[in-house]
C-alpha cells in the first residue's frame, strides 16, 4: 500500500464538511504556520520538500515562490490553476470535489506565504458543480475563522474567490488564464515579463496547479525534510494520477512515485490489468501532450530497467525511448485500439483549442487534424506521413505559448512508434475500413541496453 | 436600459464585481455571461451581450470579442437540453462514437442541430475531465457518465418528463 498524503482521507464520511474535516485534523497546518512560522520560512519548507508543480511542467514550487517580485505598496496575488482541460486528466476534478477544504487549507498557508490577500481559484467552467462544493467550503471556512480579516489574530486579512471558466483549454496556460482572469479572450502572453513580476492586473502573480497548492498542506505538516524522504531523486512526495481507457479500475489514484509502470497497470490496488482479458497495446502516461509509448517502452526504460511512475524514470531515453510525467493523466490503449484514430482525434482537440495567435500553431494544428483525418478514414497518401512529420516540426518550439509544443508531440510521437501502423492504414484503404492494425509487434521484448538517441 | 435582470440577479453581478479590485470590474464578464446566457434560455443574443456590456461599464466589442472566444457560450439559440457528448481519445476508445450516433439516430438530428420540438440539441465538444467514466456528455449542470444506449434513452425519457411537467 503506497503512502497517501493527499487523498488519505477522502473517503472519510462527510469529509467535505468542515466540521468532519477538522475533527480529521483539518486546518492543523494553518494554526501551524501561522503561529509558528513567517512566510519566508514556510517557502523555506515548500523549497526543502522539493515539491515540483503538478500541473503538467514540473516546475520546483518553492523556487517558483522565491521569484515573486515584491515591489512596495504592489499588491501580490495567487491563483489556483484548475482548469484541469489536459486530455486523460481528472485528478483535481477529484481532490475538489470529495476533499475540497484540503485545497482550501493548502491555499490559506500558501496565500499566507506569499502575501495575497486575495486569492482566486480559476477553474474550468463546465465543473460547475464543483464551483457548489468549493463555494460551501469557502464558506465553512470564512465563518470558522480561517478566511477573513485579521486571522488568528496575525493581522493577516485573506480573500479566496472562484472564477469560472468557459471552456477553453489555453485558460489553463498560465499567462492566458491571467488574461481570462482580467476578463479577455485567453490568448497566452509572452514571457518575459515572468507572472511572479508582472502577473494579474500587472501585479507580481504565482499560478500553481490546484495538487501543488494542496501539497503545501502536508508540508507544512511534517516538514519539507520529511516530505522530501518519500519517493526518490527529485521526484518527491507522492503524485495523483488520473486513469483511463481500457483498464478495469479507471481511476484517480495517489502513489508514491516508487511504484513500476508495470504494478500501477497490472495491480488491484491500481488499475487492475486491462479490461476484457486484453493486452497492452501502448500507453501515455501524461495527459494528451506527452508521448504515447508502445507496450515495449513504456515498462522498460531505455536501458532496460523497470520504468518508474515518476519524472526521471518516465523521461528516461528522451523522447526517441521516453516520455513524461506531465499532468498524470495515465492514458491506457489496448490491443484493439488505433493509434491512427487516437491521435487524430488529439490532433482534432489542439486545433480546436489553438488561440489562433501564431501561425505555425493555428495553421499547423489545422492540417496535422486533416491529414490524419484523411489517413484514418482510407484517403491517405504514402507522403502524408513525412508532411506530418515535417509540419509537427514546423510548429514545434516556434510559437508564444507551449501549446504548439503540446500538439505536435503526440503526432511526432506516433509516427516515430507507430509508422508501420500508418503505412499500413494507406496501404490498406478498405481494410483499415473494418478493422485495426492490432498490437503487432509492439509488446515484443527490445533489445536490452540500446542509448539512447 | 431595458433590464434584463432580475433585482436578486442583479445584486448578483455587483456581488461578482466585488470580487475583484475596484475598477476591475471587466474581470466579472465570463461569470456575468454564464449568468446571463442561464436567464436567457441559454443563448447570448446581442441585445443580452449589450446588456452586460452596460452592466460592467465596457464596451459591446469586448463583450463580443469574449463571448465568442469561449466554447461554452453559444451565439445561437439551443433546445431546452443540449447534450454535449465528449469525442476526444480517451472517450472515443471507450465509445463515444457510438454513443453519438446512436443520439443521431434516436432523436433525428445531427451534431449541431436542435430536434424539431425545440427540446433537444447535440454538440460533440472536447475532453471534459471525466475520461475515467467514458463515455459521458454535459447536460446542463451535471455530467452524465458511464454513458450506454439504454441510459442515453433513459436520459431523453427523463428531460422530456420534465419538460411536459413544467408545461
Ligand atoms: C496549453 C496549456 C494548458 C495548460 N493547462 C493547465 C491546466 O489545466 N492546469 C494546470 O494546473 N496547469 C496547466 N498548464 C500549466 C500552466 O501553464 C502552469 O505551468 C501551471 O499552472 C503552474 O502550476 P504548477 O507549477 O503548480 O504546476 C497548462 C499549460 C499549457 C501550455
Ligand atoms: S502556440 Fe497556439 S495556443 Fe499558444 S499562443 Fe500560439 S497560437 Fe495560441
Ligand atoms: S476524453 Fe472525454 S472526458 Fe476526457
């Protein structure tokens, strides 16, 4: 059983209560940092716990908090990221709503940290359900003494407030969600200036993923040393990952990151194997952006080592063997799957969601969604896979925001694992009509110890 | 101004103003709008996009340069349930396609369209933080998962009881 931090308590009955949750010790970490710590120290303790951003980048958080700008008489403002759009990523959607005043705990002592006093969580717009929840919580918390003016008797005066989204997958790139938040279209920024300098409004702003700021929780706690002694190198604390596809138990769950790919799909405390006997066909173990990997890579590092549910061991080999950790939306494809199909189907979502700003994105998104549309249903041509290839390219590392990087990897990545299963679709026009390529040889066992390239 | 809003709703956006510094209040225009488009059978026609744009000081252009920015808006009217199915990977491995068709099928309407009665509306729309319960659609505030044919029909059963309920 691995060690939970996050969700330990989720289950508990009546946990979204305020009185249920602080009989469970809720709130201990507020009481803890505001009496006994000053802001810096408890950025201190968040530096020490080596807690990387959960939202997709991995950003180390405390590092993160030490660039806000402070200039005199500013004020500064955090803001919670739960704009939760990334494909196969559902795991704040879960800690909101079955344990939502862990989030808000985690945002006081952070808030505290930092210095906001008004603090927003900006969250996707169809969880409007969710806004209920959190909305109640805040409530709780506000007449329970936590949120306020002067609380616990600091002097330290505190405001959270919700702003709902409308469904855009760029308000979850943090410079265009400051735009959304300013009331605009959410076209991202370009950076420099950092948000830690000139953030919401112009005001030295910090964007942290809603399980970042949660983990601020259990930090503060036991203390960043402690925290740091769970999983290894610097991949620490533990992790929510969101399953999905074809396995029997699709799921949020915490691990710590000391765990094989291989257990996290096969065991029954995880995902329980995959659904209906079937066998593993490929994976991506990140959300939509990160490469998928076949069967073969993805439980073998390139080096021919267990893979790791965690940031080095799902990187290892680079993006020729690897992939990454991402927002841990864990996407699982069995042996019936299509590849093809898949990401088409990706590729039809960054399109929709491309700002339109720069053209290698806009453009690019458009014809990678044609192209492998045109492949996928028979119409393809033998070049169509070098174009892909070449206008995935074009797009990457070339535009404002990452979103460009996010659409063309998923279709670099398919190629470059996939190939034959593309030629196959164009060679095979009316067949692929009826039936999938299969999992080929895409589980066979690698040659050990290949470098990686 | 002809007011749109009821008082209760109008003492609503200035509560969503408070949220925000003072002269900030354009920061209030996506929840104004959700509010807006929920009053008005949700739909934002001109006239109600010019009604918040008088309620938050700013101008028509931005209100429409917004609205039409974010996909949950819709710019023309919608049945009275609009059903958005998800269509993104990890629900159509777990078969929202078939899902789609068979709302096609069962109700006469492609994606897009509003059926006959005025009562339903189909959209696809993308990834909506439920691939672990694929298939699923939106329907109005909650999400409806797990999604079978029998529960498709089901659904369609139960908004139609309502709406004859309500008439
Ligand atoms: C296109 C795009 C979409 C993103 N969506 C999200 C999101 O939904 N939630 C999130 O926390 N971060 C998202 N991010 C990452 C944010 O820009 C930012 O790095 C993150 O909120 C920082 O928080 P963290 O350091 O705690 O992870 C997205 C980034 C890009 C480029
Ligand atoms: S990369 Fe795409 S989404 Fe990002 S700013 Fe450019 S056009 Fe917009
Ligand atoms: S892919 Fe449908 S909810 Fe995520």
């Amino acid at each position: 059983m691995g060690r939970k931090l996050l969700l330990e308590k989720a289950q508990v009955e009546g946990i979204r209560n305020y009185d249920v949750y602080r009989r469970e010790g809720g709130y201990r970490s507020v009481e803890k940092a505001f009496k006994e710590m000053s802001p810096d120290q408890i950025t201190d303790e968040v530096k020490k716990s080596g807690l990387r951003g959960r939202g997709g980048a991995g950003f180390p958080a405390g590092m993160k908090w030490s660039f806000i700008a402070k200039p005199e008489g500013v004020p500064r403002h955090l803001v919670c990221n739960a704009d939760e759009s990334e494909p196969g990523t559902f795991k704040d959607r879960f800690l909101m709503e079955f344990i939502p005043h862990l989030l808000i705990e985690g945002l006081i002592v952070s808030s505290y940290a930092l210095g906001s006093h008004l603090t927003y969580i900006y969250i996707r717009g169809e969880y409007s359900w969710i806004i209920d929840i959190l909305e109640t919580a805040i409530g709780e918390a506000k007449s329970n003494g936590w949120l306020g003016e002067n609380i616990l008797g600091t002097g330290f005066n505190l405001e959270i407030y919700i702003h709902r989204g409308a469904g855009a997958y760029i308000c979850g790139e943090e410079t265009a969600l400051l735009e959304s938040l300013e009331g605009k279209r959410g076209l991202p920024r370009i950076k420099p200036p950092f948000p830690a300098v000139k953030g919401v409004w112009d005001r030295p702003t910090v964007v942290n993923n809603v399980e970042t700021l949660a983990a601020v929780v259990p930090i503060i706690l036991m203390g960043g040393e402690e925290y740091a002694k769970i999983g290894v190198g610097k991949s620490t604390g533990t992790k929510l990952i969101s399953a999905c596809g074809n396995i029997n138990k699709p799921g949020v769950y915490e691990i710590d990151m000391t765990i094989s790919v291989e257990d996290f799909i096969y065991s029954d405390e995880y995902c329980g194997g995959i659904a209906n006997g079937k066998k593993l066909k490929a994976c991506i173990p990140g959300g939509s952006s990160v490469p998928i990997l076949p069967a073969n890579l993805l439980l073998k590092t390139a080096k021919g080592e267990k893979r790791i549910m965690n940031y080095e061991s799902l990187s290892d080999g680079g993006f020729a063997k690897g992939s990454m950790m991402g927002s841990g939306g864990f996407i699982v494809l069995d042996e019936d799957q299509c590849v093809v199909k898949h990401t088409y189907t990706l590729a039809r979502f960054y399109r929709h969601e491309s700002c339109g700003q720069c053209s290698p994105c806009r453009e690019g998104t458009g014809w990678m969604e044609k192209i492998l549309k045109n492949i996928e249903t028979g119409k393809g041509k033998m070049s169509d896979i070098d174009l892909l290839w070449d206008i995935q390219r074009r797009i990457e590392g070339n535009t404002i925001c990452p979103l460009g990087d996010a659409a063309a990897w998923p279709v670099a990545a398919a190629i470059r694992h996939f190939r034959d299963e593309f030629e196959w679709h164009i060679l095979n026009p009316e067949e692929s009509q009826i039936r999938n390529y299969g999992l080929a040889h895409y589980a066979d066992p690698l040659e050990p110890a290949v470098a990686a390239v | 101004m002809t007011n749109i809003f009821s008082p209760e709703k109008l003492a609503r956006v200035k509560e969503l103003i408070s949220h925000y510094p003072e002269g900030k209040q354009k920061s209030a225009i996506l929840p104004v709008l959700h509010l807006a488009q929920d009053n008005s059978g949700g739909w934002l026609s001109t006239e109600t996009m010019d009604y918040v744009a008088e309620l938050l000081h700013i101008l028509p252009v931005e209100v429409y340069e917004v609205a039409t920015f974010y996909s949950m808006y819709n710019m023309k009217p919608v049945g009275k349930y609009v059903f958005e199915v998800c269509q993104t990977g990890p629900c159509m491995i777990n078969g929202s396609d078939e899902i789609i068709q068979y709302i096609q099928d069962t109700l006469n309407i492609k994606v897009g369209e509003t059926s006959s009665d005025g009562l339903f509306t189909l959209k696809t729309v993308e990834c909506l933080g439920a691939c672990g319960y694929a298939p699923m659609m939106q329907l109005g505030k909650f999400y409806r998962e797990h999604l079978t044919k029998e529960k498709v029909d089901a659904i369609i059963a139960e908004c139609r009881k309502i709406s004859a309920a309500n008439n």
